[in-house]
C-alpha cells in the first residue's frame, strides 16, 4: 500500500482537529484505511510529545483501533505506561497485547513524524499493540489463526 505523502498543513481542517484534540487530551488517533495490499491500521500522534513512544495497532476496525489506542494512551497520560516485556489487557477488549518496538515508523505514521520528526533526524520512536488470536496465540506462535498478512508486524516478535 502506498500511503501516499502526509501534507502537514498548518491552518487545514485536519491539521486544527489534530492540534486541538492533542492540547484537550494529550494524543489524537489517526485511522489509515486498508486496501488489497495492506490491511487497516490507526496510530497516535502526541504520545511522543509526553516522552513516550506513539503507539500503531493493525488490522482492526476503526472503532477498536480508537478504543485500544485511547485506553493505552490513558495510562501513559496517567503516568502509568503499559508494559512492554509480557502481554497486557486494555479494559473493555477480550484479547491480549503484546508492545512491540517499532523499527522505522516513517512508512505508517506520517502524521506523528510529520509533526515530531525534525530535519535529519530519525524516524519517531513506536510501539505496535500486536493483539492475539481468538485462541491466545500471537502473530510469531505457531497455530496462529489470522490469516497471513492481516496483522503484519511492525518490529521483530520477542525473544523467546
């Protein structure tokens, strides 16, 4: 999937609701759409701004990729930071997240780097909330029940 070129464009309708939800609630959600090549994704932009990693979860619906990604924010806002070394619940969703390091966010989140990222500088640090299967099992477990590619990961699964 091309995700094309995020114009960041001080005074744009998009670029004010992202100002203004970022100053009310310290984070918005940005929600990509998925095609044939690439499946749905949303992530925030302002996390890096609190001094910690903006987090990207894919292959949900819109409506749950708001919810986990609200819920993640809320405890970072609270200064409560989910885990990264085991899976984690987020109230109100039956699976299990497992945070994963992001190895180059420049590709999926256009808008935090558009934002954050300065001339030179790296890509913004990111987490991806991979989520399990109905069964438990993770992307990198045998048995995993997704079909390939509905929830590409991000970073490289844990050591095990």
């Amino acid at each position: 999937m091309n995700h094309g070129t995020y114009h960041h464009r001080p005074g744009s309708d998009h670029e004010r609701w992202t100002r203004e939800t970022i100053a009310r609630c310290g984070w918005a959600v940005q929600y990509v759409f998925g095609d044939d090549e690439e499946p749905p994704f949303g992530y925030t932009i302002g996390l890096h701004a609190l001094g910690h990693p903006e987090l990207v979860v894919c292959g949900t619906d819109q409506y749950t990729a708001g919810g986990v990604l609200n819920a993640l924010g809320a405890l970072v806002r609270a200064g409560r930071p989910p885990e990264r070394d085991r899976p984690i619940s987020v109230r109100g969703w039956p699976h299990r997240l497992w945070l994963l390091a992001v190895l180059d966010s420049s590709g999926h989140l256009l808008g935090a780097n558009a934002r954050y990222r300065r001339c030179g500088d790296p890509p913004v640090p990111a987490l991806q909330a991979v989520h399990d299967d109905l069964w438990g099992r993770f992307p990198w477990e045998p048995g995993y029940a997704l079909e390939p590619g509905r929830q590409p990961l991000l970073g490289l699964p844990p050591a095990r």
